[in-house]
C-alpha cells in the first residue's frame, strides 16, 4: 500500500495523462456485458480526480474516447455518451463547489447534441477555476490534433502574408494546436497490459514517462494510481542531457 504521505514528500508531475483501458475485459472476465464494464470504469475517472486534489497536481487529462472508436458497435457507443452526459449531470456541481475547470479536447462535430450541449455548459460555468484542470479527450487523436493545427497555421499565413515561414518554431506551431497552452504530460499511464499510445497526445508526449499497468481500468483504482507517480518519482528525466547535467531540482 503507497501512503499518500510519501508521495507528497517527494517531486510531483504538474500533468498525469491516462489513457484508460480494459473495461470491456474486466466485465468478460466476471461474466458481465461490456456496459456494465463502462459503468464501473467511469467511477474511477472521480477518484483519479479526487488524489489529484490531494496531491495538488494542476492538471490531469483523460482519453475519454478517440476518433478510432465510433467503428465500436452503435449500442457501446451510445452507452458511452449517455455514461457522459450522465456524469457531467451528476458532477456539475461537485465540479465546482471544488474550483475543477473542465477542458475539451477534440473534434465537437461527431458528438450527439445532447452531449455537446452538457459539455458547452460545463465548461462555461467552470471557465475561470485553475485548482485542477481536468481534459477530456472526446473524439480525439494525435494525427487530429496536429493536423487542425496546421490548418489553423495555414489559415493565419492567408490572413497575415508577410509571415516568415523561417521564423516558425515549435513553440510557436504549439500555439495552433487547440491544446496549445496545456502543458506536456509528465507522466502517461495506460490500464491493462496494452503497450501502445494509441494516437493519443503524439505531439506533446515527446519526452513524458510511460506507464503500463496489467490492471484493468474498472480495478485502477487510488492505491494503483499511488504506485504509478511513485514509479514516476524514482525516475531521472534527462530531456536529452546526461545525467551529470541533471540537478536534483529538475522536473
């Protein structure tokens, strides 16, 4: 058992990504349907949030579902929205007795209008809350999100003619992408067994710590979550330096 103490007392990751799977195994396992192994993955979304309170970690995203995932079966997929619209009527306001500021990370046009609508909400109402910023990846991938920052560059260049393309850096490019002031992950966990990203953050996970866990998403629950920044803490993040470069300051 990792004490919530000890984790405190060491360096803590200002942004923790999961990407959170196995749900439909842990239901086949005990016999159940894939829904009921959404059902209890969704509860544990609130006690990831809960610990990151705890821990005063700043900013935490979720890979709630990827553009990959509409080829799912139609009946999963409406589970899964209306599991969505279900938690952002239930923890609206817990949101914000709290001072949770939701972000939305994706391409809004696929989703259902009802989901759309609960989400707009949520994020007006939470807008100006920093003490824990929780993004949610919805019908999100990678290649989209570098993708959509280019059209945004492309479309900047036909507005203002004069740029220099030679003046473009990667700093600036980072301000295009629709999750262009979200900081790089820290740290990226991933649930069940799986060791792929799955075209999740492929700009900004550059140098984050990768994590994978054989449990399964509905089982990850605050313990497991514990060891994941514990193994995180031991680990020397050199960003391309060597180790001699390294103080013990650096993140």
């Amino acid at each position: 058992m990792v004490k919530i103490e000890d984790i405190r007392g060491g360096r803590l990751p200002t942004h923790v990504a999961l990407i959170m799977d196995g749900n439909g195994r842990w239901a086949k396992q005990r016999g159940l349907s894939r829904t009921e192994g959404h059902r209890k993955g969704a509860n544990r979304v609130r006690d990831i949030i809960d610990t990151c309170l705890e821990l005063h970690i700043p900013y935490v995203s979720f890979f709630a579902f990827s553009t990959e995932n509409w080829q799912r079966p139609q009946e999963e997929v409406n589970v899964l929205m209306d599991l969505l619209s279900q938690a952002l009527d239930k923890y609206a306001d817990e949101a914000i007795e709290k001072q949770i500021k939701l972000i939305v990370l994706g391409d809004f046009n696929r989703l259902p209008e009802h989901v759309k609508g609960r989400l707009a909400k949520v994020q007006e109402k939470t807008k100006d809350f920093d003490r824990l910023k929780v993004i949610l990846a919805l019908n999100y991938s990678g290649r989209w999100d570098i993708l959509e920052g280019a059209r945004r560059l492309i479309n900047h260049v036909r507005q203002n003619p004069d740029f220099d393309p030679n003046t473009l850096t990667e700093e600036i490019f980072r301000k295009f992408m629709p999750g262009g002031d979200i900081p790089d992950p820290d740290l990226l966990i991933r649930t069940s067994g799986e060791l792929r990203i799955s075209n999740f953050y492929l700009w900004q996970l550059a140098y984050t710590e990768l994590y994978f866990t054989p449990v399964f998403w509905p089982d990850f629950d605050k313990n497991e979550f514990l060891k994941a920044i514990a193994d995180w803490q031991q680990r020397e993040r050199r960003f391309g330096k060597i180790s001699e470069q390294i103080t013990t300051k650096d993140g």
